[in-house]
C-alpha cells in the first residue's frame, strides 16, 4: 500500500514529529499546502497537525479532498500544548474534530495526540493576543474550575517550553505497519 505523510505546523513543531516518522518509515512526507487531488492516490494517509484554538490546522482543508474513503487508511495525530494523556484534553480535541471533518472520515479514523511546545517568542501578533487573552482569562479561575490545559497554560505564560517526545510516533508507527 503507498503512504503519505501530510503535516501543517506553524512553529515546527509538528514538522519535527513529521520529518521523524518519515525518517523512521521512509514514507514521503509533505505540508498540507502541497496538497492537491493526487491524495486521492495513496492507500494510507497520516495527517499531523498542530492544534490552533481549538482546531487541526490545515485538516479540514486537506481531508475534504478526498474522493472516497472507504478503500483508505486514515490517521491523525494532533499536536498540542496540553497534556494528551489528560482525558479531559483528548475529549475537547476530539469533540472539536468532529465539527471540521465530515462523520465518516471522522469515524474511520485512528487519532493520535502527540505533545509539542511553544516559545512566546516566535509566535505572531495574532496568536500572541489569543494566548495572553486566555492567560488572563483563566488565571484567575479558582483552582477547583482550571482544566489540567488551563493549568498548563498559566505555568507555561510567555515561556518557551518544548515537550516533544518522538517516542510518541511509536502507536503511529505500529497503525501504519498493521
């Protein structure tokens, strides 16, 4: 069966995770803005994504061209900030998947969390102004009603973190080879 990897990184994060399980099962990979209707020809498709207020950037974009997905093996791994072992996290994640994607490709699926970073930094204007307007949104929430992901926020504010763990793709890794 022929693979693509397809990726869609703002800060490179999840271009890491990609470039890295390209490497590991020499499978091509290339930015969701390369994309076009030759997706249609590959078996499986692996999709990494960054999570961006509460969406898979590029995602919807990039699985709407597809044609029929009944014969394809689809995988998404979302990368993101919060802890994704938190179920709490993965709920909200995959809930906002939901509303993006169409039900089918949704359903057929296997998705994956992988945890990335961020450095304050390099972040632009925009996605600067959301994160301080989160921060104070939820910082001064009583203890009892922060999120594990608003938690994570509030000790990471304005920090340049990075929480990427390659043996992540492993889960990815053994999906793939099924």
């Amino acid at each position: 069966m022929n693979s693509i990897i397809i990726y869609a990184s703002h800060y490179g994060a999840t271009k890491q995770y990609a470039d890295e399980l390209s490497k590991k099962t020499n499978i091509k990979v290339i930015s969701f803005k390369e994309v076009n209707q030759q997706i249609n020809d590959y078996d499986n498709i692996i999709y990494l994504g960054g999570l961006y207020a509460g969406g898979v950037l590029g995602m919807s974009k990039t699985l709407i061209k597809l044609n029929d997905i009944s014969s394809k093996n689809i995988i998404i791994a979302t990368v993101g900030l919060s802890d994704p072992t938190d179920e709490l996290n993965k709920n909200n994640i995959r809930n906002n998947m939901k509303s993006h994607i169409p039900k089918e490709v949704f359903e057929k699926a296997k998705i994956f969390h992988l945890r990335g970073g961020i450095d304050y930094s390099k972040l632009n204007f925009a996605h600067k102004t959301m994160m301080k307007l989160l921060y104070n949104a939820v910082k001064n929430l009583p203890k009892e009603k922060q999120t594990a992901e608003d938690r994570a926020m509030i000790e990471t504010y304005n920090k340049k973190v990075n929480f990427i763990d390659f043996s992540g793709l492993d889960k990815i890794i053994n999906e793939i080879q099924k």
